[in-house]
C-alpha cells in the first residue's frame, strides 16, 4: 500500500486549512482554488512515494508489479505518469534469461554434466563425468559441446575401454517460452578409446582407437532461477567398430545407452 500522507490524512487537512482561511469570507471561488491547490500538493506528495513503491515492485518481480496494479507493457506505459520508471514486460526477463535476447545475442551456458552409460556388450554400466557448454542462438534452438570420461568392461573384466567422448549436439525446444523445456537431440562425437588387455587377452598389446559415433535423444530442462537450470536426457549413441588386433573386440558391440544429468548456469 501507498504510505503517507494518506487519502484520508490530506482531506481532513484540506478541509480544516480551508475552514481557518475562509471563516469571515464568502469569496467561494478563491476557497475552491485554494482546496484544489491542497489536494494537488497531497496528490504529488503521494505520488512521490507511489514512485519509489513502483521501483521496488518492478525490480521485484513483473508478476508482483501486475498484482499491484501497475503497467506491465509499453502500450500500457504510454498512458503512465511521465517519470515512473519502466517495468519489463511479464516473461521478458524470463525470455532474455533462456536467451530470448531481445538484441539477438546469443546466450551463453556452462556447467558439470554427469550420469550413467550402458554398452550393449559391456559386462555392466557404468558412471561417467565431465563439462558441457550450451550456445543458445534463437529461442528454439540451441548448440551443446561436452567431453566426458569413462571406463567399461569387456570379457569378464579381461579388457578395459577407457573413453573420452567429445560430442557435438543440436538442441531443440518446442516449447521455449516454458519455464519447464522439453528438447529434442541429434548430433555426432568423437571418441579416444584406450583398450588395455589382461587375464585370457594379456598376449595382445594396449591399444588406443578413435571412434566416430553418433546419436539421437530426447530430454527437459528446467529454470531454477534466471541464471540457473539443470537437465535430464537420455541419448542413444551409435559408434563406429574399433580397428584393434583383437578380432574379438572388434566383434563387441559398442552402441550405449546414456543418461545425462546436468547444471548450467548462464552468463
């Protein structure tokens, strides 16, 4: 609510002023210029105070300045007492912090990335980590590059995969404007493989491969403020066979499922 002086405050004033000043006359022409000099200095003393309110809701949230009845657009701004600061549009800033820049920049993200990854061949899954960075260059569309780290087991734990995935991937939104995003994905890697022999497969050499895969996928990220947002998605990855001596690696199968968790803050 608006503080002093209040509605009620300035009309007993006004009236009690006007009273004193025009007891002995009857000059009622002069008295209404008076009260209305009265009300006009305890309307822009109110509105001195409305300003400052106006700001802090403004700065505050949009949502906030629409509940206590302020203008929340440019048309509606047009109407506004000269002055009054401008509040964004409700959304805008929500749009400018998933990259919806109204200059057309793009937005930039980096974050931890982490998860589980599962070859089809492999003796089990296993956990993985690294970094990705996202480029948002429209509102729909966004570009993610990673490198992560993991390792897989083969032959009953007889042959270690070590790799580094670098992956590539086009996002899309279909929702972008949501504070909860559901995506689409599609994009290829390259991946440093390190295959290290023991037990039965201690005859053969370590060797190291680099693979080209791609992969497909599906996930959702979800504001927690304007500069925070974490996802989950699940990629199916399609890799290439590994040109090692080992005639029995070559027949693994090395497409993984993958499940990724990530944070990313904006800048």
């Amino acid at each position: 609510m608006i503080g002093s002086p209040s509605t009620a405050g300035c009309k007993v004033s006004k009236y009690r002023f006007a009273d004193i000043v025009f007891k002995e006359t009857s000059e009622v022409h002069v008295k209404n210029i008076i009260l209305a000099s009265a009300a006009a200095l305890c309307v822009m003393a109110a509105a001195v105070q409305a300003q400052e309110s106006r700001s802090a809701v403004a700065a505050e949230s949009p949502l906030l300045a629409s509940a206590h009845g302020l203008p929340t657009s440019i048309g509606d701004w047009a109407e506004a007492p000269a002055g009054f600061p401008e509040v964004a549009e409700p959304g805008r800033e929500a749009q400018e912090g998933r990259g919806d820049d109204p200059g057309g920049r793009p937005q930039f993200s980096l974050g931890p990335v982490a998860g589980y990854i599962r070859a089809r061949d492999a003796d089990r899954g296993t956990w993985f980590g690294g970094i990705q960075a996202r480029m948002r260059f429209m509102r729909f569309f966004a570009v993610e590059g990673s490198i992560t780290f993991h390792q897989d087991e083969y032959q009953d734990g007889d042959v270690v995969v070590t790799q580094y995935p670098v992956q590539l991937t086009a996002l899309f939104f279909p929702f972008p404007d949501s504070q909860v995003r559901p995506y689409g994905l599609v994009g290829a890697g390259w991946y440093y493989t390190r295959f290290q022999y023991d037990g039965l497969f201690s005859a053969f050499k370590d060797e190291t491969d680099r693979l080209f895969g791609v992969h497909v996928g599906a996930g959702v990220e979800v504001d927690l403020d304007r500069t925070v947002s974490i996802f989950a998605d699940f990629r199916w990855i399609f890799l290439d066979e590994p040109n090692v001596d080992n005639s029995q690696i070559e027949d693994e199968e090395f497409d993984s499922g993958q499940l990724t968790l990530g944070l990313s803050v904006r800048f």
